[in-house]
C-alpha cells in the first residue's frame, strides 16, 4: 500500500487518532497529560494482552539480599533508608529476560531487566531498571508497537526480523539501544556479570525542601563478562535455564552477589540547558558533566523459598515512591507509574501488594482499602473505610507534601525539537575496542540479514548517520554498496 494510501489509524471506539508517535504533555518536555484518553487505552489494552504471565520481563530470577549505605547522601534527599552511613535496609531484586515467554532461553540477546524492591522503613521503594542506561523509546505511545515487533509474528507464532527492523528503521531514537543490544552486552554470561541501572531520571528531595535530579548506576562487583553470539545460541539449547541456575546455585553455595551503587545528579536548573533533553530515556548524561558519586553497596545472600510465591509473584511499580524520591517529567516514567501497577492489579488482583514478597517488611500499613478479590487478612474489621474519620486515628503526613515542580506549556503532542538520534550511538560506537566493534557488526548482520532489502538498506542509513564507519561496515557485511546508504 502507498504512502498516500493508508487507511486511517483509530482507537477501539473507531475515532481517528492524529499522533501515534506523540503523547500528550503539557509543553514538550513534559509531563504526561491523563487526558491523553488514546494513551491511556493503548497502554490498559497492551497490559490485558496476555494470561497469566507478563506481558514482557515473563522469564526471570530473584533473590533477597540488603542495600547498606556507604557514603552520606543527606544533602541531596531526606530519603529514610539512605539518611545515614552503615543503615541496611532489606531488598528482593528480580532479574529478567524482556521479550522472551517464560519457557525462553536466559542467554537470548535481550535487555535484561534489573527490578530492586527496597523494604524500606517508610514503605516499599522499587527502582525498576534495566541493565543498558537508555531504551528504546522516548515516548511511551509507541511501547506497544514496539513490543509486538519484538514478540511473535500473528500469523506465524515465529519471531519476525521483518517487523523488528521494520519498526526501528522507522523509530531512529531506538538506534542507541540497539547499538548497546546487539554489542557483547546483550547477552551478559549471567545477571551476577552486569551492571544495572535506573534508566529513568528521578528527583531526590533534601530535608530543606531542595530538589535534585539523580540516575541510579549499580556496577557489579562480579565483573562485566558476556557471552559470544555463538556460545550464547549453543546455550539456548543446552542450558536455557543457565542464569536461573548460575544465581540459585552461587547463593546456594554461600556466595554473594553485589553490586557498587553510584548516583549521577544534576541541578534542577541545569535541564533546561543540558545539551540533551535529561528526561529523555533514549539519552545518557555523559559521565564529564554529571560524574559518578559513590552511594552504596547492593548485596544479595539469599534465595527464595518458593519459586512462584516469591519471584513469580513479585510485583514492582515505579510509583512506589518514597519521601524524598520522586518522578521526573520523563515520559516513559510517567507512563510507566500507570501501566506497572495496571498490570500488577490485572495479573495478581487488586490486593497483589499483600501478598508476602510484595508487603512492606519494615513498615506499618494504614489504609482505608477494603475487598476485592482474593482479600486473605481480616479486611480491616470493623474500623472505618473511609478518610477523614473520627475514629481510627489515620490522618495525613503533610511534612511529606511532594517537591513543587513549576510546569508550563499548551497541552498538545509534541515531536522533539532539538533531539538528535545519533550522536550518542555514534559515540558509543566509537570507545568500542577493536573486537567489539568486529562483534557488535557480526551480532547485527547476522540478524539484519533475514529482513527485507528495503528495510536492510534503512536500518544501516541509520548506523551510517552515527559513525560512517560503523554503518559501512555493516553495510559491507550485508553487501549493499556503501554509495546506496551514505547519498
């Protein structure tokens, strides 16, 4: 079908959708808008898609362990588990494969998922991050699309190359992520052997009511070590449970799993002049501006007693938020604090969070929420549901009132402005060894050459545009003419 030809993309209820690329915020930085109703049913169906495992991070791993604080970060947040040198605070942290079903390989080129669940002393506190410090995607309109092209083909239940470069040939904000995918480190040796990260941009609030921005860096203290292309598919085959049973078995034998926990922060007024947009999920803050500040140590000791009751079940959300963290105008985030508990509440029921992995285990509950399916306590009694009430003594916390954070802007959808897609893939590209880049260019002709013509030659366009080495190469390796892709 032409260009000129296509039929017109609708929501569920037939209305004609203007932006499927843009969601709605208020100016083009953010944040989200919930009046953005095409958003909100995207996301709400995306999340209904599958029973019963998740939608995607279906496979993983997990253990507990404890976060011990190893550097006074008091002047940037008034966060209780953070609020002095030497405080342990129990943590679970799930470990995952993201496109995979749950019956897929460990050792499967994918991001893996990096989910910490801090027990903190003021209630539950998840980061849930990623083992890459971008993604795909800025904006989360397109996280549906996105997925489904890296899951099966409708028609034939296979994985399809086609629809994956398809969609990223078309979508050059994903280019640093799969610059970062299809390198050594898209198939780490297990989740012990890499480092993690927050991804996202949050703000840290100090005691004084001061506000920072911070991205959370975990480097493993195991060392970064990867599979080969080649060991990683023998491996699917042989020992798809590999990372599994390397995490069970190491903790098993009395070995630990740790991690070097750093912070990047930046002044809330430098956002608005960082040479990129800070919120942006496809974009790093280069270590020379914002280096990294040492915080604290993540140590995992121990395993789960029951695989389903404790990893299966787990469920994290990037709104569990605790004093002195909050959200960022990023609009992956922004989204995300809706779909993660939409698919939780979808997946475990409304009452998920009472289940033992999930509860807090160093905090008291005090809610007025009541029923729903598979309630197992006393559902609170006889004491009042409702708020304010005279009788139970549950009131609000306003010294917890949240950071103000000044917005402005016309509510509209917004294609970025000032983003350029291929700088930072092609300064990634560029601090790769020798062998690396060899490996990264075998890992992405060895994929890219099951796609269509059309789709080979747009996809490397984009590789040559961040480093005309790199798409020359890869152009080489798949035999186009480098004349087709750098006019």
């Amino acid at each position: 079908m032409s260009e000129n030809a296509k039929k017109p993309l609708t929501t569920a209820a037939g209305i004609p959708v203007a932006d499927n690329q843009n969601s709605m915020t208020a100016g083009e930085r953010g944040p989200l808008l919930v009046q953005d109703f095409h958003l909100i049913e995207k996301l709400a169906h995306f999340n209904r898609e599958r029973i019963p495992e998740r939608v995607v991070h279906a496979k993983g791993a997990g253990a507990y362990g404890y976060f011990e604080v190893t550097h006074d970060v008091t002047q940037w947040t008034k966060a209780d588990f953070l609020s002095e040198v030497g405080k342990r605070t129990e943590i679970f942290i799930r470990f995952s494969t993201v496109g995979g079903e749950r019956g897929s390989a460990d050792t499967d080129r994918d991001p893996r998922g990096f989910a910490i669940k801090f027990y903190t002393q003021q209630g539950n506190y998840d980061i849930v991050g990623n083992n890459t410090p971008v993604f795909f995607l800025r904006d989360p309109l397109k996280f549906p699309d996105m997925v489904h092209t890296h899951k099966r083909n409708p028609a034939t239940n296979c994985k399809d190359p086609n629809a994956f470069w398809d969609f990223h040939s078309r979508t050059p904000e994903s280019l640093h992520q799969i610059t970062i995918l299809f390198s050594s480190r898209g198939t780490p040796k297990s989740y012990r052997h890499m480092h993690g990260f927050s991804s996202h941009t949050f703000k840290w609030v100090n005691a004084e009511g001061k506000g920072v921005w911070v991205k959370y860096h975990f480097k493993t203290e195991t060392g970064v070590e990867n599979w080969t292309a080649a060991d990683s598919g023998r491996l699917s085959g042989e020992d798809p449970d590999y990372a599994t049973r390397d995490l069970y078995n190491h903790i098993q034998g009395g070995g630990i799993a740790a991690w070097k926990a750093y912070v990047q922060i930046m002044p809330l007024e430098d956002a608005a002049s960082y040479r990129f947009n800070p919120f942006d999920l496809t974009k790093v803050w280069y270590y020379k501006d914002y280096p990294l500040i040492p915080i604290g140590r993540l140590v995992l000791d121990r395993n789960p007693e029951n695989y389903f009751a404790e990893v299966e079940q787990a469920a994290f959300t990037p709104a569990n938020l605790v004093p002195g963290v909050e959200p960022s105008p990023d609009k992956m985030l922004q989204a995300r604090l809706f779909a993660y508990g939409d698919a939780q509440r979808y997946r475990l029921g409304a009452n998920h969070q009472m289940l033992p992995v999930n509860r807090p285990h160093a905090a008291p509950i005090h809610s007025h929420q009541r029923d729903g399916a598979m309630r197992f306590d006393d559902n609170g009694g006889g004491t009042p549901n409702y708020e304010p009430n005279s009788y139970d003594g549950i009131g609000e916390s306003p010294e917890h009132t949240e950071h103000r954070l000044p917005l402005a802007g016309a509510a509209g959808r917004y294609a970025p402005s000032h983003d350029d897609d291929f700088e930072q893939p092609g300064a990634l590209y560029r601090v790769l060894s020798d062998e690396e880049k060899a490996r990264l260019v075998e890992n992405l002709t060895g994929h890219l050459k099951h796609a269509e013509r059309s789709i080979q030659v747009r996809q490397v366009k984009q590789f040559y545009r961040a480093d005309t080495d790199y798409g020359t190469r890869v152009a080489q390796g798949l035999g186009i003419d480098v004349a087709e892709i750098s006019a």
